[in-house]
C-alpha cells in the first residue's frame, strides 16, 4: 500500500512555494521522494528557501526557478528549464496566489485584473505548460490549490472569490481535455489556514472566534493539514480520481 504514495524519482513543481501553504506542500512532496522546484518572483527569498529546505534534504532534491506565472513566455520557459535541468516533470502545483480586500464598489478594475491574473490565469498559462510535455508522455498530476471560497463568499474579497470558482471549474475544464491523455487534474480547497500571512486574522480576536465557531473542528487549520491530501492527489493512489476539488476546512462548507 505505501509503494501507492511513493513519489520517489518524480519531479515536482510548486508555484508560489518561498513560504506558506506552497512552502508546506513542496516539503510534504519532497517527504514522500519527489524531486522539487520551488518558485516565486522575489528571487532573494525563493533562495533562502531553497536554502532551508535543501538542508534537510539529499543533494539535487531541491531546486528553484523565479519566474512570473501571469506571463505566458516565463511560464513557458521556466517548464522547459525544469525538463532540461532536473527531469520530466510529472507534478505540478498551481499554489500562487494572492489576496486584495476592498468593497466593489471602491474597487479599482486594475486591482480585480491582478489578483484574477494572479490567482486564475496563472494556473491555465503554467497548467497549460506542463501539460504539453506529460501529454506526450501519458502521465501527469495538476493539483490547483483552490480554497473554501471556491463555494462561499465573503464582503470585500469579490476577486478572489471569482477566481477561486473560477479555478474549479478550470480543474473541470482541464480533466474534460487531457484525461484521456493520461493526466489526473484536482484541486485541493483550504479552509482557513493559519499561516504568517493569516496571522493577522488569527490575531483579531473578533474574527478568531468567528473561525472557531464557524468550523466544525473548532479550529483554523495548519499547513500540516493539507500535506496529505497533496500526496495522495500527486501519487498513483488517485489515478482514478479526476476532476475533484477536495475540500480541506474542517467540515465548514458542510454546515450551516
């Protein structure tokens, strides 16, 4: 049963992986033996943590490349420089994203494009990437990390929420074209994840004890949390999974 989660001798790619959830799951990645590339656009931090992650690691497991998933020609040329300098990549995850609060009504249309561009775009422009060179191979994980506003909305996040519904029915879209091609597309929804960018949220007491008594498991989750279920989704235990988006939030999008 274990040899089903082995990903040894696989290459993995994980966007936005300097730090938070990317960080987490390029690590739990490289836990279960995948070779894996860390990206971001701030090339100073994306070798601090390379350099971090790298030392708990065999030599060559872990490597970067910066580059900007918004951009067509970067995403293109940062998959080819990971086939031609550390192996045909057969995981990939989407992971970059960001977050901009503002009421719509006081929305500027160039702060909507940025975080669509960043948290929608990206994942059809690397995806797309990626998928050319596993098409041909036959083999191929894509997990999109989407998130519990994939289904729920919340006031003054209206772009991100967009691009999270709109990034599931893009892991819909991608297994209606490439499953016959031997590709297995999911995505995994976090829930409320406490991290140094959540902090923030953790640390309004108002907003923490809304969390804890919104979530059925009475808790935020952590990064440990998610580690799992990208496993499973990048190894040969989901082969006949396709086209899921699994969510991760202690039982919130289950209750009322």
């Amino acid at each position: 049963m274990s040899a089903l989660f082995d990903l040894i001798g696989r290459t993995a790619l994980v966007t936005g992986s300097s730090r938070g959830i990317g960080n987490a799951l390029a690590r739990a990645l490289a836990d279960a033996g995948a070779t894996v590339v860390l990206n971001g656009v701030n090339p100073d931090r994306l070798a601090k943590a390379e350099a971090a992650m790298a030392a708990d690691f065999p030599e060559g497991r872990i490597r970067s490349i910066a580059f900007d998933v918004t951009s067509d020609s970067a995403a293109a040329a940062g998959i080819a420089w990971i086939e031609e300098n550390v192996g045909p990549l057969e995981i990939l995850v989407n992971n970059a994203g960001i977050q901009h609060r503002v009421p719509m009504l006081d929305l500027d249309v160039k702060d909507w494009e940025r975080v669509i561009s960043t948290d929608l775009t990206s994942a059809f422009l690397v995806g797309r990437e990626a998928a050319r060179h596993m098409i041909p191979r036959g083999r191929g994980k894509i997990i999109n990390i989407c998130s519990v506003q994939t289904d729920l909305a919340r006031p003054t996040i209206a772009p991100y929420v967009a691009a999270k519904g709109g990034l599931r029915n893009l892991t819909r879209a991608m297994t209606a074209e490439w499953a016959a091609e031997g590709l297995q597309i999911n995505g995994i929804a976090p829930g409320y994840i406490h991290t140094e960018m959540t902090q923030n949220l953790v640390d309004d007491e108002a907003f923490n004890s809304w969390i804890l008594g919104r979530t059925p498991a009475h808790r935020w989750g952590t990064v440990a949390d998610l580690g799992g279920p990208a496993v499973w989704l990048a190894s040969d235990a989901s082969n006949f999974v396709n086209g899921q988006t699994i969510f991760v939030d202690g039982g919130m999008t289950v209750v009322v």
